[in-house]
C-alpha cells in the first residue's frame, strides 16, 4: 500500500513538471495544496501502516520466542524443527525478532551454589530523600556493586527492592557496609532465603496470544 502511494506521488510530481516544461500554465499553489492536504498524508498513512504490520507478531514468532526462552543454545536447525518451519524461514523470523528488540540476548543458568554463592537475601529500602538527584546517585551506587543481581524502585511503604546472591553471611555483612557508606538510608531490612521453589521462571507467552 505504501509503496503504491509513493508511486502515485512521484508519477504525479513528473506530469506536472513536464507540463510546466511545455509552457502548459500551471496553478503551482493549488497542486501544491491537493499534494499536502491529501497525498502526503495518505502516503504517511501508508507507511505507517506498513510498520504496523512489519511490528506484527504471529504464532510462529511466539513458538520462537518461547523456545528460545526456554533453551537460547537450541541450533538453528532444533529450533526450526521445534517450531514446524524451514531453516530459512525459521532465521529471517529470528533476525526479525533481534531486530525488534524482542530477543535481547542470551544468557547461560550457572549453579551459584555450586561456585560457593549459597546465599540469596532480599533487601528492603526506605529512604527519607526522593529528589531526582539523590535517586540518581543511589542508583548508580547499587549498579556499582557486584553482589547485586535485581534491582526495582517499587510502590508501597518501601522504596527498593534489591536481590543480592553473596557467599554465606560474612559477604552479606560485607555487602551491606558498602550499600550504606555515604548514603542516608532510613530503614534497610534484609529478608534470606531459604529454598528457591521458583526460580526465573519462563513467561508463558501463550497467555499473550
């Protein structure tokens, strides 16, 4: 449709220039007008219907969407067989996806425990500063600190909310004098897990459709 309309507008713009050409009298003003009032914005309407339907997700982008949720070192062959397309149409599909921001990245499930991080806490803030410079400067303290693997700013009578993976209590300890040094923080509870019953669970995507 889009591309229609940019060949209706170039067609239209070569006539009236060869008209002009040939000494045909021409009211310049009101072909420019009939241009802007009705072509231009038909030609943006469809373009950007274009980029509606190129940002359109359909069964097949879930299944891939999904599956690399679920296993990001599937091949692409696995993977095109998984979801019931060819190789090629299965990679144009996921270079898609990469492209829309959809798939950013992927990441390997390493057993902390086993490398000696056997401690998961989650610390509460409540903070008596709420200027935008402050929080700021808070934020890029906590992204400072390597202990810490989520981060929010949430609702309620607490501020944040970071979960932080250490090795036993002596590195919490540890954690914690540096999450407080030259930082006024009202209140900073820690609550420690005791299981993961779960754990970075997959969305189920299904439920989007």
């Amino acid at each position: 449709m889009a591309c229609t309309h940019i060949i209706m507008w170039v067609s239209g713009v070569m006539r009236v220039h060869i008209l002009i050409e040939r000494g045909v009298s021409i009211d310049t003003n009101r072909v420019a007008s009939h241009y802007f009032a009705e072509t231009i914005p038909t030609l943006i309407a469809g373009l950007c219907q274009m980029n509606d339907s190129t940002a359109k997700i359909d069964a097949f982008d879930m299944k891939i969407l999904s599956a690399m949720q679920n296993d990001a070192t599937l091949s692409q062959r696995d993977l095109a067989e998984k979801i019931g397309l060819s190789q090629n149409a299965c990679w144009r599909r996921l270079q898609r996806l990469h492209s829309l921001g959809l798939i950013r990245g992927s990441h390997s499930d390493i057993d902390l425990k086993a490398l000696g991080f056997d401690l998961t806490v989650f610390v509460m803030i409540r903070t008596r500063h709420h200027s935008k410079e402050w929080s700021e400067g808070f934020r890029a303290h906590v992204e400072r600190l390597p202990e810490v693997i989520d981060f929010y700013r949430i609702g309620g009578d607490w501020d944040y909310l970071i979960k932080v993976v250490t090795k036993g209590m002596s590195g919490y300890d540890a954690f914690y004098q540096k999450l407080i040094t030259n930082f006024d923080l009202a209140t900073v509870t820690g609550f420690f897990s005791m299981e993961a019953i779960i754990n970075n669970r997959p969305v189920d995507l299904t439920r989007l459709r």
